[in-house]
C-alpha cells in the first residue's frame, strides 16, 4: 500500500470558477483511490476530475512508507502545510503545497514559512497532519498499516502525474 496525494478539482454550487483541493488516500494504485475521492468530494459529484497525483514516497529528507507496525508516539510528524500569499502582478492568491517533517504545526508553519520569503504578506491557509486531517490513521489502520519516517539515505524527488482525468 502507498500513499497518494491528489490535487482534486469541479464545481461547486454556484461557483464561478472551478474549485480545487488536495487530498489524500491510500491504495497500491492511484486508481485504487478513486472510490475514496469519490467520497470526499463536496462539490458536484459529476465534476469532479484529477488534476495531478503521485505517490508520496519522501518528503522534507525522509522516506515515508507504510508499515504493518504500530504507530509511534512522540517525534516527527508527517504534514501538509498550504500556503498562501500574493504578488502584484496578479489578480489572485498564490498557492504553494508543501509536505514536510516537523515535531508539531507551529514548527512545520515556520518551516514552510520560510520557503516563501519573496511572497508579499504570506501566510498559512491550511496546515494540519496528513493523519488527522482526513483521518488517514484509521484508513490505515483498517488496512492494518502506519506512517513510517525514516532519514532518507539518497533524495527521491516526488514525481507526479499532471492531467485532466475526470472520475466522477
């Protein structure tokens, strides 16, 4: 089993522009995951489409895998930090996502934060663990997995698919 983040996207309401969001799942496929995507969507069941996903095999100078022992308690966490901020030049916020290693959110802020320092006026919009937030522990556990983190020996860059793949 691996972990996947997705940058999902569709309609909502009376949106005026397509809304976006990421999201994670758990499967041995990024197809594997549809079902579940499916059942956090909140926007128009028939919009809704896949932007880009990938495996999240490393993040922040660790390996992450899943494992079939029981979590740890204590030490570094796993999170997912978006930030937001603007520039000038353009009639929009900018976003960036970022999944790094932190003991706790305030450390992971100022740790992604500081990725961002050409921004005008950045800020957190969303910073939780990935566990927490969409309750990925108890997919694990269900499956009879946990969260790894270990030093990674050699960087792995995350590699991920962009394309529009609709899978309502």
């Amino acid at each position: 089993m691996k972990l996947y983040m997705f940058y999902v996207g569709g309609n909502c309401g009376n949106s005026n522009v397509e809304l976006h969001d990421v999201r994670f799942s758990i499967g041995e496929t990024p197809e594997d995951c549809h079902d579940d995507l499916r059942k956090q969507w909140w926007g128009d069941p028939k919009s809704l489409h896949l932007d880009c996903w990938g495996a999240v095999e490393q993040a922040d100078g660790f390996d992450i895998a899943l494992t079939e022992h029981a979590p740890h308690d204590g030490g570094d966490k796993l999170f997912f930090v978006n930030l937001g901020g603007y520039d000038a030049r353009e009639f929009s916020e900018l976003h960036r996502n970022v999944l790094l290693v932190a003991s706790d959110a305030k450390a992971a802020k100022a740790k992604a934060l500081s990725q961002i320092k050409s921004w005008s006026l950045p800020h957190k919009d969303s910073l939780f663990e990935v566990e927490k937030a969409i309750d990925v522990t108890a997919q694990l556990q269900a499956c009879g997995y946990s969260l790894s983190l270990k030093p990674a020996t050699e960087e792995k860059p995350f590699t991920f698919v962009c394309d529009y793949l609709p899978i309502a």
